[in-house]
C-alpha cells in the first residue's frame, strides 16, 4: 500500500501484487528472527505462532499439494459422460471467445484476429486435457 511511493515505477507492479508482497515480507521477517533465535526465551504459545520453523502453516494447510495423475482412478469411458463433456467443453470455449472480444472492445483495442482466437481454442484444448488428467475442477475458462 505504501511501497509504491518509496519505489516509482511506470509499472503498477506495487499496486497489482501489494498482498502478496506483504506476505512475502512478513514471512521472510519471521524467517530471520527465528534464524536469529529471536524467540528462544519466548513463552511456548509464542513460539508456536511466530516461529517460521514451528507453526507448521504450509505443511497443515490442506489445499496445498501436489497433484497426483488421474487422482480419482484410471478414466472410463461412457457416452453420456462424453456427450456431457463436449458440451460443457463447447461452453467454455464460447465463452472464452466472447471474453477475448468483450474485452478488446471494453479496451478499445483492434478486433481480436482469427489466429488469436484459433490459438486460444488449441491451448484451451491443451489446458482441458491436462485439467483433467490433474482432477482440477476449477477449469481453464477465463471469464471476466
């Protein structure tokens, strides 16, 4: 929030990113007090809530992971569920195009080319394949 007014930049790289910059400073000023043995004559509720060493917030929090292939079983293969895809696939797809035009006209750019929108389409493609070998299920539609 304050950084960019010591640090001017044309870019609003202080601006876009201010939370995850503040966590990133948090941390590592945690990481060098607990290095500086900072807390060691601390009480014991202390240390467990300061210490980069001991609060354990990365390895207890659940969503963090790696993802494993085809997490939920080897895939199978019916022609409803394909059917069902395909179409929820033509969606995201439709969608997506009308974002890009949405908004090179929302920002008044030039019409978005034929080879851009047909890129999209292939790595949109690539990026369904590999959501679902991972299991995600957030997807890679943009939307705006």
């Amino acid at each position: 929030m304050y950084l960019h007014r010591y640090i001017s930049t044309k870019k609003l790289t202080f601006d876009r990113f201010a939370v995850l910059f503040s966590i990133a400073i948090a941390w590592l000023f945690a990481q060098l007090l607990t290095s500086r043995t900072a807390y060691n004559n601390k009480p014991e509720v202390t240390q467990n809530s300061c210490r980069t060493n001991r609060a354990g917030r990365i390895s207890s929090a659940p969503w963090v992971y790696l993802p494993l292939l085809f997490q939920w079983g080897s895939p199978t293969f019916n022609y409803g569920e394909i059917f069902a895809m395909l179409t929820a696939s033509f969606v995201s797809l439709f969608e997506s195009t009308g974002t890009f035009y949405a908004a090179a006209r929302y920002g008044s750019a030039t019409p978005v080319p034929l080879s851009v929108i047909s890129r999209e389409t292939g790595w949109l493609g690539v990026a369904s394949f590999f959501n679902g070998m991972f299991g995600s299920v957030t997807g890679s539609a943009t939307s705006v």
